[in-house]
C-alpha cells in the first residue's frame, strides 16, 4: 500500500449485489439496491453526490430506456442529482466508470456514483441472444448466429492456426470456476472440475461448435455500483482505492477489418498504455480481473496480454501461472464464467474485486499481498477496450 497522499480521484465506497436469477423485478430495482448502500460504505449522502453515470446494456432486453433516470426513480433523493447513461456493450459498466473519472478530474464535480445493472433473465432466450449480437456488426456476422458463434468462428481458426486446444479451454474454465466458489457474490459457486469442463455431455452440451457450456458466461441479472471522488474528499474516506494508469483503446467493430483477428491488438493496446501510464510492468501486477466472456477470450488475451506468446496459452496453465497461487492469478473472483455476466454491471463489478483484493477484504477470494491490481473489460470481440491499474492509497 502507498503512503502518497491522493491526488487523483479514487474509489472509496462500493456496494455489489449477488449476480444470478435476481428476485428484484427490473433495472430499476436492481440499482435502487446498490446505489444507497454504496453512499454509505463510502461514509456519504445523496446530498454530497455531484453526478451520477449509468451503465447499462439494455439492447432490446427491457422495453424501459432513459436507465440514467432509473436511479433517480428508484432512490428519489438522487432524482435531482445530474445523471447520464453510457452503453459500450460488454464494456458498458467500464464506459460509465471512465466516464465518472473524467467528470472528477476534470473538476466539474467532486463525488460521482457509477452504477450498472442488468437484468437478462426475464426475457426469453432469443431475445437475449437477439440483444448479445447488438455488440457485433450484424452486417457481416449475424450470420454466425449468435455471438457464441462469433467466438466459435476465432476459436476455429484458433484451432486451425495452433493446434486443438479444447482442454485449454476447459482448463481456463476449471480455475475460473475453482476461483468461484470464494466469492459470495458470484452466480455459480461450483467446482466444476477439469473433467466435467473438458466433455461434451447432456449436462454440458455444446452452444456453438466447438464451444461448450462451460466455455460460455452465464446469463445473468446484478448490479454493482462504486462512489468516485476527488482527492480532498477521499483523503478523509474510510479507505481509498486509486489509479496508477489507465487507457481505453478501440479496435474495428467490422471483424472483417482487422489485419490478424486473433491479435487482439485493441485489448494489447489498452492494457499496454494502462501499464505504461502507471509505469509497471506485467511481472509488477499481484492479480489480474479480466473479461473472460468465452474461454477463448481469456485465452487470447493471455497472448495479447504477454502473459503467453501467440499460440502458447497452454503453456501458461500447465505451469499453473494464473492460478490463485501462480506468478499472475487471473480472474481470482471466479471472472465472468463463475461469477456471472449481468453486462451494464460487469466492469464496474470488476473493479470492486479489484478493491477488495487491495483493501484486504476479498476473503476466501484474497490473493495474499496484493498491493497492484490489472483490470481489463471489453465491448464487442475486443472493440472497446479498458484497462486500469489500481493500488490501495489509504
């Protein structure tokens, strides 16, 4: 932990609900239940909020939009407060969260609330799957028929460039869900195993050739929501949580444009700036939280990352680098493939379990000293693309 004084914005408060099939009703509700206790962690009021930003997807999932007045319906004493909504796909909840950053550092306001929700399981399968491929460019990729499909088309020619890699797969799925069952807040809190993750079966069927259940990320509902302020107001908070560096890269959303799909050269971008800016290295990251939407992704951006050399991602598992006791765990809350992808709360969700790990309050999660903290969510097939380095500052 740095003794700095603050002198960037910090995180100081944070509330998370348990992601899964959500008894709450709408959106509404889900961010009513994490906005008021989310003020309070952070030892504050509606009345010392300066701006609300809302992070939520939506994509044809609920009939009801204008979600940045959502929080102000649920919670009234924030009716008043300005509030905008971001939508940047998987990266919604991150695109508010950056969105709150600039609105601090740049002095227009001094305490902002991020918040971000969804709820996917009340509505039927196809639209769900009808709502995931709004994050492609439907033009030419609808024809994969899902945005499972879209994955399974890179894990292919994953497959095609570097060999058979499904137990890779079921390898990252394994950890994840190993990783999950600390963590209370996550959908599905089971150790799954490397052998069940590795069969097709009745229980664990393919959703898109070659992609199995276990290689996809839950539909979920949740929310999560974090309280940002400017460093006079977080140097007198309980605790504080501060950024080291940060970037948001983009990458062509035509998939058909990009020189090598499987680089991922925007998500390589993004965590490259965010490390540069903070002036670390990989080997200088405790943990990394990252978007493993499929298991390929989490596989790809191994490589992208530097963690692996192109087509070398088994090697990193085999030698047990990610796990929660290797060189760099990843995704030690479980990621998205355990914990759940409500997609307007996952970035912002992401960084709560960040926190956590720094502060010392992850749990049975906690990965022993970490003091510096990758975070990396993306929108679309590596679209939008953001990373942030975190530390604890008080």
């Amino acid at each position: 932990m740095t003794t700095d004084p603050v002198t960037g914005p910090a995180i100081i408060g944070w509330a998370h609900s348990t992601f899964g099939k959500a008894a709450e009703p709408d959106v509404e509700a889900l961010l009513a239940g994490v906005t008021g206790p989310a003020l309070e962690h952070a030892g504050l009021s509606a009345a010392d909020v300066d701006g609300i930003v809302v992070g939520v997807f939506n994509g044809g999932l609920s009939r009801q939009g204008f979600e940045a007045g959502l929080v102000g319906a649920g919670t009234p004493e924030l009716a008043t407060v300005p509030a905008v909504h971001t939508e940047n796909a998987c990266a919604t909840g991150s695109s508010a969260l950056f969105a709150a950053l600039d609105f601090v550092q740049s002095g227009r306001g001094r305490v902002a609330l991020v918040a971000g929700a969804e709820k996917m399981t009340a509505a039927d399968g196809d639209v769900v799957g009808d709502a995931l491929l709004t994050a492609s460019y439907r033009r030419q990729e609808e024809r994969a028929g899902s945005f499972a499909g879209i994955f399974a088309d890179l894990t292919r020619e994953y497959f095609e460039r570097y060999g058979e890699h499904g137990d890779t797969l079921a390898r990252i799925a394994a950890k994840n869900h190993r990783n999950g069952v600390g963590n209370p807040y996550a959908h599905l809190r089971k150790d799954l195993g490397f052998d069940f993750c590795s069969q097709v079966s009745e229980r664990n069927p393919l959703v898109a050739d070659p992609l199995r259940r276990t290689d996809c990320s839950l539909v979920s509902d949740g929310a999560a929501a974090l309280v940002v302020a400017a460093p006079d107001v977080a140097a007198h908070a309980p605790r504080a949580v501060g950024w080291r560096g940060r970037a948001h890269a983009n990458d062509h959303l035509p998939l058909s444009r990009r020189a090598d799909v499987l680089a991922f050269s925007g998500a390589a971008r993004a965590f490259r700036d965010a490390l540069a800016e903070a002036g670390a290295g990989l080997s200088d990251l405790d943990l990394l939280e990252t978007h493993d939407c499929f298991t390929v992704a989490e596989l790809l951006q191994y490589e992208a990352f530097g963690i692996a050399e192109p087509g070398k991602g088994a090697e990193v598992l085999a030698e047990g680098r990610t796990e929660r006791d290797g060189a760099l765990p990843v995704n030690p809350s479980g990621g998205l493939k355990a914990k759940g992808h409500p997609i307007g709360a996952t970035g912002i969700s992401q960084h709560i379990m960040a926190a956590l790990q720094l502060t010392g309050e992850a749990g049975d999660m906690q990965v022993p000293g970490s003091e510096l903290a990758g975070v990396f969510n993306m929108g679309g097939v590596a679209v939008a693309n953001y990373c942030s380095v975190l530390e604890r500052i008080r």
